[in-house]
C-alpha cells in the first residue's frame, strides 16, 4: 500500500493524501476525514516514521548520480546539495554509474533508507522504454521523485528541465547564418537530454540543406575525461573525407576538443572554423580562443527543483513539468553576427 493507492481509493490527488499526512490547514475537513478512513482501512504507514502523523520527518533527501567526475552533474550535485542544507535538510548521494540495474539497486536502498524525496542528476534516468522507467514509477508510489533535465508523465514524478531541443536549434542556426554550412554534430550521449539536442541540430540544419542529404553527425563512444582522443576521433573523421569547418559539440569537453583539432590542422578560429560547446562551463575559458556555448541555466534548475521539492512535501500543488530556456554565449569561437543576426538566438 503506497500514498498512490491511498490517492486513488479516496479519489483525490496524491498533494492532497500529502496534505493530510503533514498536518495542512488547507483541506476540508470532509477530505480530510475521507483520506484518514482510507488509510485506517488499508493499514498504511506513511514513509519516514509515519512523518505526517505528528511525526518528524526524517528530513534526507535521496540524491542518485550516475557520475560525480562529470562536470555537469557534479555541479548539480553541489548545487543541489548546498540548497537542501540551506533548508535543513541532509542528503544521502549514490553514484551509480550507468547501468540499469545499478540504478535500480540504488532507488531501492534510498528507498529503505526512509528518505523523504529522491532527486535523479541528469537525464541518463530516463529511458525510451516505457519498462525501462518502471523503478521511477514504483518509487514514486512511495515518495516524491524529481527528475533533472528529463520528463517523466507518472504520477509523484515532477520534471525541471533545459530547453535542450530549441537551445541546440538556436545554435544552428547562429552558426549557419555566420557562414558556416558543413557542420559536424560531434556528441557522446544518447540520453533523453542527447537525443533532444541531436533532434533540434537535426531539425535546424535539415531546413538548409537540400532533400535528402542528411546532416553530418558524429557519435564518440570514449572517455569524458580524455580530450586527446576526442581530437583523434575528429582526425579520423577527416581522414575519411568527412569535410566540416564548423563543429557544434553537446558539451564543452567536446567543444574544448573541437578546439585543439582546429589548432593542430592550422585553421585559424573563428575566421576559418567556429565551434559552439554546451553548458557555459568553467571549460570554456580554458581554450585560446575561449569556448562560445550554450548556458543551460543549471543553478536555476537546481534552485526550482528543490523549491518545488519543498513545495511538495508541504502538500502543496506544485507543476509536474517546467521548462527553462538556455542562452548562447558568444565567446571568441564564433564569427561576430550583424544584430538582425543574432536575433535568431
């Protein structure tokens, strides 16, 4: 028995049994009583040490992350965590890596560690498979569960995310009107924030090319950490015969790559070769020219998804889904735009 089945036998939505739990002024007595017959018929007891029948909470939030070298998800993590002490909450991190197994046995140790809420870094959580998902849903029958950078319609499950489709659309079609126009999609991650950037690269460039010639996309399978075979992987690109003087890559480490690839064939940045990275990291001012790229907003998301976290275990109704837009920051890798240009960002 789980606070969903309780939603669903009182007919009410799952905010409102949370409500009841913790005590709020804001449901009619007649809800109230509703839910409280429910549960004393089913026997439930509230997670955390029944926290909504006069009792603390046990106030730790589960925090799962695939990998806390990767600089991206390491700042959501710091972010995340600095923000849930900030509101005197503890938090308890599991690095899972990318399996999904591994991530399972995560949910479910968090699980039984009576955490109030579970916060899944980065969009790798969420899989094209509805079955794939099944471990999101089945903890979310249990306790909130907030998803960074990913959408999940189950319900308990709330989604703060990037614009990652029109982001990478955007910057298309900056680098298209600076000139450019073979440009290679360089990018390691089919996620469910990858596959969105790949998609608005896909959707921008396909607008100016002719029927039937596919844009020029490049997958990298190595390490995160290992820039020298990125630029190997480009060379070998070239090798084939694969021409590009402009590369949009799906994070800065790429980007950074794309770079030193650029340096090492003699072309001169941004006049010969643009590159555009993603997530305004601290990457991009560790090139000569520094890095433009594509800022996500990541602190923002991370401020929004533990308000709305909040919001939630005060039983208050809060959005399933909100969306933020990013920004192009135009740094030295990129040719300057008339500003009619660049208002296509």
């Amino acid at each position: 028995m789980t606070i969903y089945d309780i939603s669903e036998k009182a007919g009410v939505s799952i905010a409102t049994v949370s409500r009841v739990l913790n005590g709020s002024q804001s449901v009619s007595e007649k809800t109230r009583q509703k839910v409280l017959d429910v549960i004393e018929q089913c026997g439930y007891t509230p997670n955390a040490f029944a926290r909504g029948l006069g009792l603390n909470t046990m106030k730790t939030i589960g925090i799962m992350c695939a990998d806390s070298s990767d600089l991206y998800l390491a700042k959501a993590v710091y972010y995340i965590e600095q923000k849930l002490r900030g509101h005197g909450y503890d938090s308890l991190l599991s690095c899972t890596g990318y399996d999904l197994e591994a991530k399972e046995y995560s949910m479910n140790l968090l699980i039984t560690k009576k955490v109030d809420g579970i916060i899944l870094v980065g969009s790798n959580f969420v899989y094209e498979r509805e079955t794939d998902n099944r471990y999101i849903a089945e903890a979310a029958a249990q306790v909130p569960v907030m998803v960074l950078n990913a959408a999940m319609d189950t319900p308990n499950v709330y989604s703060i995310m990037s614009d990652d489709y029109t982001s990478m659309y955007n910057a298309t079609r900056e680098m298209l009107a600076g000139g450019i126009r073979d440009i290679l999609y360089f990018y390691n991650s089919r996620s469910y924030s990858g596959r969105k950037k790949l998609a608005g690269f896909q959707a921008a460039m396909e607008e100016q090319l002719l029927p039937g010639i596919a844009p020029s996309v490049e997958f990298y399978r190595g390490s995160h950490e290992d820039v020298h075979a990125m630029v190997r992987h480009l060379k070998a690109v070239r090798d084939k015969g694969k021409s590009f003087h402009g590369v949009i890559a799906a994070d800065d480490t790429l980007g950074l790559a794309a770079v030193k690839y650029a340096a090492e064939m003699g072309y001169r940045v941004p006049e010969e070769f643009s590159v555009i990275g993603y997530n305004n990291s601290m990457l991009a001012c560790c090139c000569q020219p520094e890095l433009t790229s594509i800022d996500n907003k990541l602190e923002t998301l991370c401020e929004h998804l533990i308000s709305t976290l909040l919001g939630i275990l005060e039983g208050k109704e809060m959005p399933k889904k909100t969306v933020f837009s990013g920004e192009i920051v135009r740094r030295g890798t990129t040719r300057s735009l008339a500003p009619e240009q660049t208002k296509l960002s």
